[in-house]
C-alpha cells in the first residue's frame, strides 16, 4: 500500500521545520560528527528528520497535533 502524496500543510510543516532546525543562523551548531541534515513531509502532520553521520543515519520524527481552539 503506497503513501498518498503530502499536501501542502505536509510540506509547509517540513520547510519550517527545515528552516528553523537545519538552516536557521539562530540554530545551535551541529555535531561535529554530523554530516548531514534533512526534513521530509513524512504523514498528514509528521515530518521526518535525518541527520547523516560517518558511522549512520538516524532517523527522528516531528510529530504535529492538530487541534481546535474554538
């Protein structure tokens, strides 16, 4: 069973998280084993962080909640 494809709030979630955990100058310095860092819309609300070391890839997940304050 294939994965449907992500939609936009899928892949907004993954640039923001791209964008202030990878990319942002605000952003602690990575790991000097660290050689590699990337976000992927992975689910509805989840995206997928792999960070690439010599030795491995480790694979994180960044779970959204979506919720109604009315």
């Amino acid at each position: 069973m294939s994965r449907p494809e992500p939609d936009a709030v899928a892949l907004w979630i993954a640039a923001t998280v791209q964008y202030h955990v990878i990319t942002s100058p605000e952003r602690p310095d990575l790991p000097a084993e660290v050689t590699a860092v990337e976000a992927h819309p992975v689910g509805e609300l989840d995206t997928g962080v792999v960070v690439t070391t010599a030795d491995r890839v480790r694979y994180f997940l960044v779970r959204v909640q979506e919720f109604d304050h009315r």
